[in-house]
C-alpha cells in the first residue's frame, strides 16, 4: 500500500509539471520553488515519504522491513539500510535540483502553481501518507492473519530443511545448512 500512494503521488507530481513544460529533464529545471511554492510543497512531502522520513507512510514499510532483517540477519538489515540511504542519496539530489537554485529556464518563470484540479487529486493522497504514517495500525492488522500463515509456513520448512527432510526445498535446505554450519 505504501509504495502504491508514495509512487502514484510522484507520478501525479510529475505529470503536473509535464502538463507545463511537456518534458521531464531535470536538466530543464532549477529553481520552481520559487514560482510553484504549493508544488514545491507537495513535491518535498511526496519525496520525504518515499524515502521514508518518520510520520510519513514509508517509514513505516521501511521500519518494519530493517527490523525484519535484522532479526534474521543483521548483515540483511546492513545491506537494505544502505539501499535506504542511496534512495534518500538520489531524491533529494533530485528534488534539490528540480526545485532549489536559480530559474535556469526562462520559460518556468512562467508556469502556475497547482490548480484547484491538482489539489483536488493530490491532496487524498497527501493525507493518506499521513494517516498511515501516523497511524499504520488499521493496516497493520488488515495483515495480520497472512502475516502470521506465512510465518508458520516459512518455520515449518525451516524445521524440516534443518531435520535433513528434502520437503523444505533445496535451496532452504542449503540455506539453513550453512547457517548450522554444515554443507551439503
């Protein structure tokens, strides 16, 4: 869910500034907040969920995915950190360019600012990043009783592959093999 609302909220920003200026070339921006301060806005809440700020939707997903990891495998958790990171690296990069510094365009000294259209459409998503960033319990026990079968599927082939049965599949065999410290 959270995916879906981060990324279809960026697509809707885009196709905003597409709408204008019919590219999509960072190179062909620079220094929008200054004539769209509402975009801007809304583009800056879009970004920090989709690289998972906290009381933002995606910090939730990714909170729960390192905690997750961790207890698995810190170097799991190490390793999906670090793609963490570089997302955060590569949007603000992004966003820094299409929105800060000079106008480097004489034709975005031109462009609007969010029409009531564009508010109308973006903002559901806006409070839904919120809402769940906020309050994800609603959709967290929405996930609960398939979170809890997969659990107990994936424990009961653990089981089996490190009682030697071939039911837990060969790669989880192999898996939790090593992991004992064996090889097969």
């Amino acid at each position: 869910v959270n995916h879906g609302v981060s990324t279809g909220a960026l697509f809707l920003i885009v196709g905003i500034i597409y709408e204008r200026r019919h590219t999509r070339l960072i190179s062909e921006f620079g220094g929008l907040s200054k004539v769209m301060p509402l975009f801007a806005f809304c583009f800056m809440f879009v970004t920090l969920s989709s690289i998972g700020v906290p009381g933002t939707n995606g910090f939730v997903g990714e909170f729960l995915i390192l905690l997750g990891a961790f207890k698995v495998q810190k170097w799991y958790a190490v390793v999906a950190a670090s793609g963490v990171i570089f997302a955060a690296v590569y949007m603000l990069w992004m966003f820094q360019r299409v929105m800060f510094g000079k106008i480097t365009n004489e034709a975005n000294l031109r462009l609007s600012d969010m029409n009531g259209r564009e508010i109308a459409y973006i903002l559901p998503l806006l409070l839904f990043i919120l809402w769940i960033g906020v309050y994800p319990q609603p959709f967290l026990r929405r996930m609960d009783a398939s979170v809890n079968a997969f659990v107990t599927r994936f424990e009961a082939k653990k089981q089996a592959a490190l009682a030697g049965s071939p039911a837990g599949g060969t790669m989880l065999v192999r898996y939790f093999d090593v992991k004992k410290g064996g090889a097969r």
